[in-house]
C-alpha cells in the first residue's frame, strides 16, 4: 500500500492534536468468551505468532483504482486463508465482463472450516462510483476484522472471541465495487455505459437512466448472486447526504407506518415497517455522529427521507420482489419477463454515509479515530449480528464439563443478541443431556420487556459505537449429585409478527429474518451456489449446552463385619467396603468407641474391601462404625454399627475352659465376662 504523503502526514498530525478521541468500550466487551467451534489451532498459532496488518496508528488509505482495491483484499486473502475468500462473482454466474473489462469480485468471510450454510449478509461497494465512504470503508473493516480476530493486536473495543463467533457463525459477503468503472474514472456516478446503477433492478424499474431491467453486468452479476443465497441482511452503500433509507421507494406512497419509537409517520411504508424503523433507529444511534446525527429525519423510508422517489432500486427489490411469496408486489415486478427472484425479503438498507460524496482521505480515520471508517465497522457489525437471533453464555459462567461439590451455588451469565427485544429469557436444567427438549427445572422468566418493540439485548442503550447491554445473572445451588445439563433460552422479537396495514398486505411478513423468529411453521428452502440453503422458523434460541458434574458423596459404608467377642489386649481385624457413584477413590475413618477414632486411610478403590485392627483394653460392649469420604472431600454418614463385647482373659488355663470356649462360646463369654 502506498506511503502516506507529507502534506497528509503534517495534516494527519494536526488533526490528532485537535483532539479526537477514540471511543471507549464498545458492545459489552465480556460477549462471546466461550467459542464453542474452535478454530483451526496451527493456522491461529501462526497468526497469532506475528502480527500482520495495520496496527492502530496506521491510518485508514483510499485506493487509486479498482484494482489497487482488489490486490488489497487478495493481500488479505493470503494472509487469512480459510477466513476470507476473494472471487469473481461474474465468472461464477457466467455473467460476462462488465463494461469497461471489468471483473466483478466479491469476498467471503467465514470459518471455511465449519462449513458454509450460515445466516449471510452482503454488503455492496457503491453502485454509484463516486459515492466512495462504503466502497473504502468496507475494506478497513475486513482488514481491522481479520487482524481483531486473527492476530495478538490488542482488541480494546470487542472482544475477540465474540469477533471470532461472528466469523464461524455467518457467512460474510462484500461485493468491492458495484461501479468499479465510475470508481476508476472521475470518480462518476455513472458506470461506462452512462447507466445508472441503482435504478436498473427489477421493482417499479427501470428508472433512469439506463439501458432497461437488468441490462448492465453488474446487475445480472448481483440478481444472480443474491436468487442464489438467503441473505438475511444487505446493504448498498451510498454518500451526498446523511441518512439511512429502507422501503419503499415509489410505490405503496398511500401507506403510512408511524413509528413506535419516535412518533414520527412516514409514507411509502413496507408490511415489515416495524422493524426497519426500529432496527434503523438503533444501528444509526450506535454507528456515531462523525458524518452527523442519525435521527428520525434522516431515517425512513426512501421517498420521504431522501425526498424524491427511485424506481428501480435495490433495496426495494431485495426485500420485496418475490412475487410468489408476496403477490401484492406482482403489478411491480417483470417476472413474466426476468422470472421470479426467490432471493428477495433481506432486510436491506440504503445508508448515505456523508455529506461529501467522495471525502477526502482525512476523513476515514484509523482503529482509534472514529471516522468513517468507524462508522461503517459498526454499521456491518450490527447488521451482522442482526441476521440471526442467539444466546450466548459470557464470562464469569461456569465453564462445561466442570465438577463442583454439593450445596455449591454456580453462575451463569448470558446475553441475547442479533434482536431487537427479549421476550422471555431463562435457563432450564436437568439429568438429560438434551435440555433443550427434557429438562426438569426451570430458573426465572425475564419478561419484562415482552412485547415491547426494544429492549432487553446486548445492544440496549447503543450510542456511538458504545452499548450499556443487558446481561442476565443467575445463580443456581446444586445441592444434589448427578450429571447436569443446563442451556438458556429465549424468545424474541414477538411484536413483530404484527404486519403494518393487514388489510393491505397480508398477515405475513416479507422479511425472511422476522419469519424465521415469529413462525415456527416458517421454512425456506433455496437451492443455491453453496447446495441446498434452509431457513426454520423456530419460537426459541438456545445457548450451547453447558455439561456439570455434581460430585455425589460415597454411600455409606457397609455395616463391620468381624469376630463379636473377644479378649482385652487382644488385636482383631474388621471389615468394610463401600461404593462411590463416581467412581472416585476413598478413604475411610473407623471409631472404635473406646475414645480412639482413626485417622483417614486410603485411598482404596470403589467397593474394594477394606480391613482395619484395633484392640480394646477395657472389657466391655463396644459399637464399631465407619465411614468414608472421596478425593474432592465429601463424606458419608457413618455405617451401622457393629458390636463386639471385651472380657478379661480366661482365669484358668485349664482344658476345661479350652473346650468351653470352644464349643460353648457364650457361655464362655458369660463366665469370662463375670471372671
């Protein structure tokens, strides 16, 4: 990459001097310390062994060209191999060269390793070449992903296992530039043909201007790629004023959603208004202020926001063109004509990044200054989690597989993310190893932001790139052994299965992430680029199972068994055994009731046989027990007890008193014990 110059060296120092301070923790730093699909250790010992990328005092450059841009991911693609994937989209699809002999590439971030078939998400280079914060900014935030997750460069903002969970758990898709032409030349809107690109798809298009539906590579590129795919969130990167824009854009203009958050009413609204404004609301509070506030002015739908309609945009298309599913968009859609698009219902937004299409360098700012380059890291983040709900133990939670003794209280801490509200949340645990489905107890039911349309996530109160989530704490005693298994649950997002304007629309949503958390009956199932690509609606998400040993304490031990009589002064061996439900080695402690109590010895094998001597110099009635304890420390109560009587020695050394004892040993007894 190309060396900073001087005049932008002496300008990069003046503007640190001015005091722009980077932000301080970041989306609760404690999320996702367990990752329950490790990585592949010899190629993370590796990264993490040399440091590779930016570190923080590099600043975030622009590119010369599309392909300057292009080598940079490549570069990347060689130092991630398995995390990060660069291809040319339109070869894949046979879509030709677009205009002006360019490649269309697309990159892919995921752990190849635990395979593909995750909630995805794309993100668009701007179809607009000269609107250029998107386009640049997506790159540093693959570049600042890889080295966050991969490399021992300090994460202070996130914490990097839950960088990693994102990596193993989505499928993470950029295209570089959707206008690599006008991003070379100019930079320019257009692409070479003059063609506007964000008007040419398929819903209420073709607008202007451009060669008609679908006609420019670029587009068969991305309607192919995306009818091949279940993307769940996208976007398409834009710049010229600051604000964030979702559907419709010039259709439905009598339908009006007022939103529960702010109040304020917008035109041209979608069946799935609800959660565009309420999810807009949030990711615009959490990307910042740099580029200006985001606010419910600058947030809405596109023709009452941005002030004029576009028909032929991609975001109306990507969220509403399948026709079969969605029969009320039919008069919009050529599907006579281009066929249907099964890749549609994403909940896509179209940010406007800033107010200058194509800011100078200065502007982007590195991993500590939060410029632009920030401001689009949070903005794929949040959308990246937001593809599907999850629950997620944190630090401080017991970790599986553990053993702790009995009458110990054990922690759990969780969140739930990638949702706008928590409806219930709780943990339930029993001695079956599938708790999700048998479970025997239940902790308490965190209702209470049920149906609310926010509340109760890791991402509460987000605000410039910080978040004041909320965590759940339980803590459970165990006060019985066993094998235990415990998972926390939750239900999300339930206010949401509400359509806006029923009579209208229909009583089902659009949005393939909103069915999949409100339908349980909701299934999807695509044949795509990567095979056979399912969606099922379930009512609930589950954390991973979390396995603990309760050490049970031995059973007591077996009732002594040994002579019943005997003589003073005389040593007598004694017998016992007894069983550990798991397994673990004993010790045994024998009272002699004489005031001698042994000391603990062993350790012997469950249910081995063990012996120990004692002799009594008193005659007398003594009761003999025992009792046990494992190796981590529990003990039994004592066994039954067994009872010998001591006599004196016999008085006579007669033959008498030989044969007495001998067949007659009670009454041998009596006259010794009277002797």
């Amino acid at each position: 990459m190309r060396k900073t110059q001087s005049v932008f060296a002496i300008g990069t120092m003046l503007l640190l001097l001015i005091g722009t301070l980077p932000s301080l923790t970041a989306y609760s730093i404690n999320i996702g310390i367990q990752n329950n699909n490790p990585l592949n250790s010899g190629i993370l010992d590796q990264l993490l062994s040399d440091t590779v990328g930016k570190s923080e005092t590099d600043w975030y450059y622009k590119p010369s060209s599309y392909a300057e841009l292009v080598g940079w991911y490549q570069n990347l693609e060689s130092l991630y191999p398995g995390y990060l994937e660069v291809f040319k989209a339109n070869e894949l699809y046979g879509t030709g060269t677009a205009t002006g002999g360019y490649d269309l590439y697309y990159v892919r971030i995921t752990n190849e390793s635990l395979g593909l078939h995750k909630p995805e998400a794309l993100f668009l280079g701007g179809p607009h070449g000269d609107e250029t914060v998107g386009t640049v900014g997506l790159y540093w935030f693959t570049d600042w992903m890889m080295r966050m997750a991969y490399t021992n460069e300090p994460s202070p903002e996130y914490a990097k296992d839950w960088l990693r969970w994102l990596i193993d758990n989505r499928e993470i898709y950029i295209e570089v530039s959707h206008n690599p032409y006008g991003f070379d030349h100019g930079p320019r809107r257009y692409d070479a043909n003059s063609w506007d690109l964000n008007r040419e798809a398929d819903y209420d298009g073709p607008g202007s201007p451009t060669g008609g539906i679908w006609e420019s590579v670029n587009g068969k590129t991305l309607r192919a790629f995306i009818d091949n795919h279940v993307v769940r969130t996208g976007c398409d990167f834009h710049g010229g004023v600051r604000m964030l824009l979702y559907s419709w854009s010039s259709n439905h203009d009598n339908i009006y959603g007022t939103s529960p958050i702010t109040g304020k009413a917008y035109s041209h609204a979608p069946p799935d208004f609800y959660y565009f404004d309420v999810s807009s609301l949030r990711l615009g509070d959490y990307m910042g202020d740099y580029g200006g506030d985001l606010n419910k002015d600058n947030i809405g739908t596109i023709p009452d926001t941005v002030g004029y309609e576009a028909p032929g945009g991609i975001c109306p298309w990507a969220y509403g063109a399948d026709v079969v599913k969605n029969p009320l968009e039919d008069p919009y859609v050529e599907d006579e004509t281009f066929g249907n698009y099964p890749g549609s219902g994403i909940l896509w937004i179209s940010p406007e990044m800033s107010t200058v299409k194509n800011p100078d360098e200065s502007t982007f700012g590195n991993d500590t200054i939060d410029r632009y380059g920030a401001e689009v890291r949070r903005f794929v983040l949040h959308q990246m989690d937001l593809a599907q709900p999850s629950v997620r133990w944190l630090s401080g939670t017991i970790e599986n597989n553990s053993m702790v003794l009995t009458n110990t209280e054990i922690d759990f801490q969780w969140q739930v993310n990638g949702s706008l509200v928590v409806d219930h949340t709780y943990i339930q645990w029993g001695t079956d190893p599938n708790p999700m489905e048998n479970w025997e107890y239940r902790s308490v039911d965190y209702d209470e932001h049920a149906g609310d349309y926010l509340g109760g996530t890791g991402w509460d109160n987000a605000e410039n790139g910080q978040t004041n989530g909320i965590t759940y704490d339980e803590k459970i005693m165990m006060e019985q052994g066993g094998e235990y298994y415990f998972v926390a649950k939750a239900q999300v997002d339930q206010v949401y299965k509400e359509v806006l304007q029923p009579d209208v629309y229909g009583d089902n949503q659009y949005l393939r992430l909103v069915k999949e958390r409100v339908n349980e009956s909701y299934y999807e199932m695509l044949n795509g680029t990567d095979g056979v690509e399912e969606i099922i609606g379930q009512a609930w998400w589950y954390s991973p199972v979390i396995h603990v040993t309760v050490n049970s304490p031995p059973r007591n031990p077996e009732k002594p068994s040994g002579p019943n009589s005997g003589k003073i002064g005389v040593t007598y061996l004694f017998s016992t055994s007894a069983i550990d439900p798991n397994d673990d080695q004993l010790y045994y402690m024998w009272d002699w009731e004489d005031g001698n109590v042994s000391e603990w010895v062993g350790p012997s094998d469950s249910g081995a046989i063990v012996s120990a001597s004692h002799q009594w110099n008193e005659k007398g009635k003594y009761s003999i027990r025992v009792k046990t304890k494992d190796i981590y420390g529990e003990e039994s109560d004592w066994s039954d007890s067994f009872t010998i009587r001591m006599s004196r020695n016999k008085p006579f050394s007669m033959p008498f008193f030989d044969l007495l004892e001998q067949y007659f040993p009670r009454l041998f007894s009596f006259f010794s014990y009277w002797s």
